[in-house]
C-alpha cells in the first residue's frame, strides 16, 4: 500500500506542482477542476448521486476558483452564494440534503484560500509548494510509520488505522519537506518553517479525519472511484483543503506570509 501512495505522489505531483509554479489562470484552472469534482464526489457522499444541489455548489465552487485570479472576496461571495443557492434548491432541510449543499463551502473556500495565496508576487510560489510537499509528507509518513510502529489508534471511533505513531512519524517527515522547501527557495528562518510544517501535518491530519468521519457518518468507503486505486480526488487532499484555509486565515490575521513570520 505504501508503494501506491507513493506512486500516486509520484504521478499527482508534477501537473500540480508544475501549475503551481506557473500560478495565475494556469494553477486557478487546475484547482477550479479540482474543486467541481470534489463538489460532485461529496454529493455523491452526502446523497448517492449529483443532483441540482451538487451541480449549483460546483458551479459555484468552478466559477469562484477562476474569479479568485482577479478578484479574490468577489471570489468568496461566489462561492457563499453558490453554497446558499444549492441548499435552497434541495428544498425542505433535512439533515442528509442540508449537508449536501454546505458542501460547497467545504470545498471552495479552501480552493479560493489556495490560489489566493499562490496569487502573492513574493512568495506565493513558495508557500503553495510547502504546502504540497507537507501534506504529501505527512501522508505518506503517516502510513509509514503507522504500519511500520503500530501502537494505539489516533482516533479509532473515526478512523481504524491511524496511529499516534504514524501523526509523529507524518510530523517528522513534514518537517523534513519544509526544511528542503527553505533549502529550495532560500528562505531564511528553516527551523521555524520546520516547525511550522510539523503543525500543518496535525492540521492536515485533522482534515483527512474530518473527511473519514464524514464518510463513516454517510456509509461510504471512498469519496469516488476516479483514481483508480486510491478512490477520490477528496480522498487525496482533504489534509491540503484544512492546512489551506488554516494558512490563508493566519496570512490574512497577521497580514505576512507565513514561511516569514
């Protein structure tokens, strides 16, 4: 399973790294596409099918990505409105279909959050290759060390197979990646960015257990079946989308990014 992983980093990363790297429409058009099939696999999650609801939050998530580029809070109401219309159109609130339609703030925000912070002319290049290499450290460190350690669950009541080995060893290997990403664009402070990177593997650790609890909540094993092997496009980034709005929030708070604080 560990050979997968890495192949499926092996195979993700450079078209994602690659658009990154660009930035602007090139890196906004990846993640909008991104963004939508994610909109229909929680549909698909919440609800067994991609009905108007999934369709109007996809929409709204595609459209709000793209806008970000040029306008970044236009791009947020696009998506809130998007999020607000499609929970309207699934008509009487109950639970299943009111979680059907929040899907899209679930989703857009993070992917607005995202290219927002690529979108920085100093130092958005960096930061969206951190965050990239820290989230796939820290997954397959997590599954290394947890398989490899054993030990007591992280949180088995949501997951099975999560260790607090496997969070230390995702922790250990995310530090890793940020030193070499300091190393990389030669940033100053690497000892705070290695700590900084150990943090963001617990937020991304926490994104993908929010998203298994999801899931266990619906009855679903895998958010789809569009990599063949590893399930769903959410499956592979629900870390990226929680570290993502967790950055973007702190670079908007303390008004720096955060690889110079």
């Amino acid at each position: 399973m560990l050979k997968t992983r890495a192949i499926s980093a092996i195979v993700m990363a450079p078209p994602a790294l690659l658009a990154a790297w660009a930035g602007g429409y090139a890196f906004a058009a990846l993640v909008a596409v991104a963004a939508a099939l994610m909109c229909w696999e929680w549909s698909r999650i919440t609800l067994g099918g991609f009905d108007l609801a999934g369709r109007v939050s996809a929409a709204g998530c595609f459209i709000g990505v793209l806008v970000t580029v040029v306008h970044p809070p236009l791009a947020v109401a696009i998506v809130i409105a998007g999020t607000v219309i499609s929970v309207i159109v699934v008509g009487p609130i109950e639970p299943r279909r009111l979680w059907a339609g929040l899907g899209g703030v679930y989703v857009g925000l993070p992917c607005v959050a995202l290219v927002w912070l690529r979108d920085d002319p100093s130092l958005g290049s960096a930061v969206v290759w951190w965050l990239l290499l820290v989230v796939w450290a820290t997954d397959i460190g997590a599954y290394a060390f947890g398989r490899l350690i054993g030990g007591p669950l992280l949180l088995p009541v949501v997951s099975p197979k999560k260790t607090w080995a496997g969070l230390l060893g995702g922790m250990i290997c995310a530090a890793l990646a940020g030193l070499a990403v300091a190393r990389m664009f030669d940033l100053a402070d690497s000892g705070a960015i290695a700590l900084a990177s150990a943090i963001g593997a617990v937020v991304a650790q926490a994104g993908d257990l929010f998203e298994s609890w999801v899931k266990r909540r619906w009855g679903v094993k895998d958010s789809s079946g569009i990599i063949p092997g590893h399930g769903g496009v959410l499956d592979r980034v629900d870390g990226l989308l929680s570290a993502a709005l967790t950055v973007a929030v702190l670079t908007l708070v303390s008004g720096r990014p955060v690889l110079i604080w």
